[in-house]
C-alpha cells in the first residue's frame, strides 16, 4: 500500500487543531438524539383508516337433499299356477265322452300318463272338456281319473250339449249292462271313420267284474240282427260264447276266453269294426284298456286279421 504524506501549514494546522476541540468538548445543545420530545397533543389520524371487511366467509346453504329416484325394478312374476292355463295327467285309461256325464256316447279312449290339451270344464266342475291327442277329438273326461295342474278357475265353463236321445234297445228294459253297435262312416275313431253307440242289454249289473263282462258279451254275440235301427252289428254272423273271464286288478288287465267261431272279415275295415265293437264292450264295463280274448287256443286279433292293420 503507498502511504501518500500531505505537508500542512503549522498555522492551518492549528487552527483546525482548536476547532476539533471546541466542537468535542464545549457544553451545547444536545444532539437529536439526546432531547426529550416535546409534549404534543395526541395524534388524531387525517383520515380514518378504511378497514375494508374481509369478504364473509362463505355460509354454506344446506338446501335439502334433492330425492333422488331409483327406478324401481318391478319384477314381471313369471307365470304362477295361479296365471298358467291349467293342465291335466290321466291317471288311468278311461273313457272320453260326447258330453259331460255318462248318458253320453263314448268318443275316445284316453291312455293311462296321457295329457290331453285341456278345453274347458262343467259348471260344476266335475267333468273337464279336452281334444284327445290321437285323433283330435273333442271330448268330455271325468275329473275324478285325472291330475289336476293349475288353476281350474281359468277354465271356461261350457253347457253341456242337449242330452242324447235313447236309442231303441234290441230289448225292452233301457238299463243294466250295455253293449257297442257301429254308426257307420260318421266321422269317428272307430273302424274307419266310424262312431261307437251303445244299446242296453237288459241284463243287470251285478258286483262281479267278470260275470258282467260274461253277460254283456254273451247277449252281444246272441244278438243275430245285422242292423239295429242304423246302427250295425259287425259280429251278427259270429258263433261264440264265453267260457271264461280272469280280471287282473294289479295289472289292469283282462283275459277273456270264448269257444265257437267267427268268418274271416272281408276287408280290414270290417275287421277294425269287430275289434272295437267287442273290446270297446269289455272295457266299457271294466275299466281296463288292456285286454287279452282267445278263441281256444288262437288269439281273436288274429283270427279277425286282415292285411296290415
């Protein structure tokens, strides 16, 4: 570092000397620093501060809760028993009839396990009206043979139709036991197109199953007139008898033997008629769709067999 040396006159030099202690040592004013502040009067502001509100806190406004809908589910109940059209099971082979009772003419047979389409019922509810499955035929059923399914209020009701006239009976006493003649070429389900119309034989039920079969086919193969009215009898040429009736209840059916003859039918037509005539007549008064007939030792299907049936 280079010290720069300034000469100074010994006068001047004095003179500043004197100053220097005059101004350090000499009572005066105190400096601004050490002075006692004045009393003055309060300090009133000009203007009174603007003291701006801070915003208002938000008040949150609880509206009420907006109801919000969930669309409800509403089940479409599938179809109940008490919405399903009703249905019916045959419980055992039975006969199917033109009209609501057993005054009527039998129209079909119906087949034990068989569920036909059901169509209606009574008024009092004890017969049902239903198209048998085979031939499509509309018949009337008895509710006591069948499984009811459903809600029989669903069923319409319909009025029976007018009730069968009698038809002339080959003997005078309209009750007792009751054998089949054929209404030829009528529509029905029997032989070939034919109809089925009973005729009473004047011979009374008695508690045996098997003596009213005996007594009902015996009068049927007495009967030697080939037409009854219009009615026509398919075995009126026919020499048989009964020798013999086994009904086996367990098993539903029925064993039948006969001693005699019977000419070959011409044609299978004629062969359907005597078939239906006499098994028709057995099950009629039995109750059993399942029947055995030998002539001797032969079987009656055979010997009536004509062709192909």
């Amino acid at each position: 570092m280079k010290i720069i040396h300034v000469k100074l006159n010994p006068v001047i030099y004095f003179f500043l000397l004197q100053l220097i202690v005059i101004s350090g040592c000499s009572p005066g004013s105190p400096s601004v620093s050490e002075q006692s502040p004045e009393p003055s009067a309060p300090l009133v502001p000009t203007s009174s501060p603007t003291i701006t509100p801070p915003p208002p806190t938000p008040t949150e406004t609880i509206s009420p809760p907006t109801a919000t809908f969930t669309p409800t589910t509403t089940n479409t109940a599938s179809p109940t028993a008490t919405s399903q059209p009703p249905t019916i099971v045959v419980d055992q082979d039975v006969t199917c009839r033109t009209g609501p009772g057993l005054i009527y003419d039998i129209r079909a047979y119906l087949l034990q396990g068989v569920e036909p389409i059901l169509l209606g019922q009574s008024e009092d509810n004890t017969w049902l009206m239903v198209e048998e499955p085979e031939f499509k035929a509309v018949c009337w059923i008895s509710s006591e043979y069948v499984t009811l399914q459903g809600n029989p209020i669903l069923l319409p009701v319909f009025s029976p139709e007018p009730t069968p006239i009698p038809i002339p009976s080959p003997t005078p006493k309209q009750k007792g036991l009751k054998v089949f003649l054929v209404n030829l070429d009528t529509g029905g389900p029997f032989g070939c197109g034919d109809g089925l119309v009973y005729f009473f034989t004047g011979k009374q039920r008695t508690g045996s199953v098997e003596g009213n079969i005996r007594s009902a086919l015996n009068a049927l193969f007495k009967l030697k007139t080939e037409y009854v009215g219009e009615s026509y009898n398919p075995v009126h040429n026919a020499h048989l008898h009964v020798t013999g009736v086994d009904v086996i209840e367990e098993t539903g059916h029925v064993f039948i033997y006969l001693a005699g003859s019977i000419p070959k039918p011409p044609d299978v037509c004629e062969a359907k008629r005597i078939h239906d005539q006499i098994w028709e007549t057995v099950r009629e008064i039995s109750g059993h769709r399942k029947v055995t007939i030998r002539v001797g030792t032969k079987l009656l299907g055979d010997l009536i067999a004509v062709g192909d049936r």
